[in-house]
C-alpha cells in the first residue's frame, strides 16, 4: 500500500468555527500531520458543541497555546500550512498576519478561513453564516412573530425557518 497523499505535510489548524477545522480535516484524512492549536481554556466548539467538536477535529494531534507563545513560534517554523480562522487585527496583534509570516516563515502556506474577504468593509467583523446573512439582508426577525421580507422577498415569521428567495432575485 501507498503512503496517503499528504504525507509527510504538517499542518498547524488555529481556526474555530466550520470551515478552518473541516478543512484541516480533510488535509488530516489525506495523511497531514495535522496539530489542532486551541487557547488555554480551550476551544469554544469544544464546550458548546462537544460532538462537533469531535467530528470537526478527528485525525488531529491538539495543543494548548497561547498566540504568543515561543512554542507557537517554533511549531509555526517547522510547519508548511497555517490554517486559521482570526480577524486581521487579531492576526496582526499577534504578528500571525500574512506580511508577518512571509518575513518569519517564508514556505509557511497561510490559509485564512475569516468570514469576510480582504479588504471588505466587515472584514474586522465575526462571519459566522447567520451574521453574514443578517448582514447582506438575508434573514431578518420581527418581533411578536410579525412577518418580515428579505431583500429575496420572502416572508416568513419570527421562530419559523425562513424561505430561500426565488431565483435571481439576489441582489448583485
């Protein structure tokens, strides 16, 4: 049998949330060395969603560190990816942004799993899904369960699961 496809790649993982977990996940699963990074306390995921957690992170070695540890520092140089889900004054503040890491560790390839694009004007904002929706006027709430439309021109009632707007009525 074949080594897995990834072998021999290490991949530190210092996202939350879906997408920077499942995709370290998957990079694990394809035979990555894969080092699942959470704070001292732990991760959110793991307290609030157990089972998730679980799921999101199998296949992974995990540590506890903080952003400016010196052992953070020495796993960054040895790895060759960074997945990582911080907002960019986070990952500046802790000299985890892109221009930092191209100095310090020049191979490292750095994956950001923010919720908002470079350069957008909600990029220093949480993107979880539901805020991202909220946000560009997708799913709105009214109170008393009154109905209330999206910018699709759905209508549904507050605690009721809401309606996807028609086809090619999204806005740009």
């Amino acid at each position: 049998m074949s080594a897995p496809i990834l072998a021999g790649l290490r991949v530190l993982d210092l996202s939350c949330g879906l997408a920077g977990p499942v995709a370290a996940q998957i990079l694990a699963e394809a035979g990555a060395d894969v080092i699942k990074v959470e704070p001292p306390g732990g991760e959110l995921t793991r307290s609030r969603h157990p089972s998730a957690f679980r799921t999101w992170n199998r296949s992974k070695r995990g540590v506890l560190l903080d952003l400016d540890s010196p052992a953070l520092r020495s796993l960054l140089a040895s790895a060759d990816v960074l997945v990582h889900s911080l907002r960019p004054a986070t990952a500046r503040r802790h000299e985890l942004d892109d221009e930092t890491l191209g100095t310090r560790c020049p191979r490292l390839v750095v994956c950001g799993a923010g919720g908002w694009p470079p350069g957008h004007r909600d990029a220093g904002r949480a993107g979880y899904d539901l805020l991202v929706q909220a946000r560009e006027g997708r799913w709105t709430c009214s109170p008393a369960g009154a109905p209330a439309r999206t910018r699709g021109g759905s209508r549904h009632r507050a605690g009721a699961r809401p309606s996807l707007p028609r086809p090619g009525s999204w806005p740009g």
